[in-house]
C-alpha cells in the first residue's frame, strides 16, 4: 500500500504525474494515450485535407466549438461525434487486437 506521503509528493511536470502509478492507473494511462494519438491523428488528417474547423464542421455536422474542444482535449469524444468528423476526412474507427509487446532480451 502507498503511504499518505508518498501519494502528496510534489508532481512536477506531466509526465511525472501521468508515469506515477498512485495517481493513474495502467488502464487510465493507455485511456490517455489513445485520445491524444487518435485526435492528433484528426488534426493531422483535418489540416493534411486543408480544411479549417469550420470548414470540418460544416461538411461533417459537429459544430466547430465542439470539434475545438476535441482538438484541445478538453472534451472526450463520443463514439458517434467520431464518426461524423473523421467520414468526411477518409477515416473510420476498427477494434483490432492489441499487438504483443516485443519481448526484450
């Protein structure tokens, strides 16, 4: 069990407090990781395309607050939201199977 001090130690950066397992979990971390690769994705799919949020937004029917909320990570993104902003940029959402680590030897 971690004690009361250890948990109330000084965090520094983000990093510190994201790798820092009493603060979050595994599960949470790879929760995290994967919405900041998929919407950096998004961006990067939206401004490969030239189009502007607006301009997203009206070709997709998510309103532009809502699609910058998403690309600032200020919001989670519903599963239905997702797929009306990544169609129109030529994207879909799969579940794949999770790929086995390499084994290091």
């Amino acid at each position: 069990m971690v004690s009361k001090v250890e948990k109330d130690r000084a965090i520094d950066t983000f990093s510190d407090y994201i790798n820092d397992e009493t603060r979050v979990s595994p599960a949470e971390r790879e929760l995290i990781n994967f919405e900041v690769a998929l919407i950096g994705k998004m961006i990067e799919a939206r401004e490969k395309k030239g189009l502007s949020q607006r301009q997203l937004a009206e070709i997709s029917g998510v309103k532009q607050p809502a699609i910058a909320r998403l690309e600032a990570l200020r919001a989670t993104p519903q599963i239905d939201t997702l797929f009306k902003v990544l169609y129109p940029l030529g994207y879909t959402i799969e579940i794949v199977p999770i790929r086995e680590k390499a084994a290091t030897t």
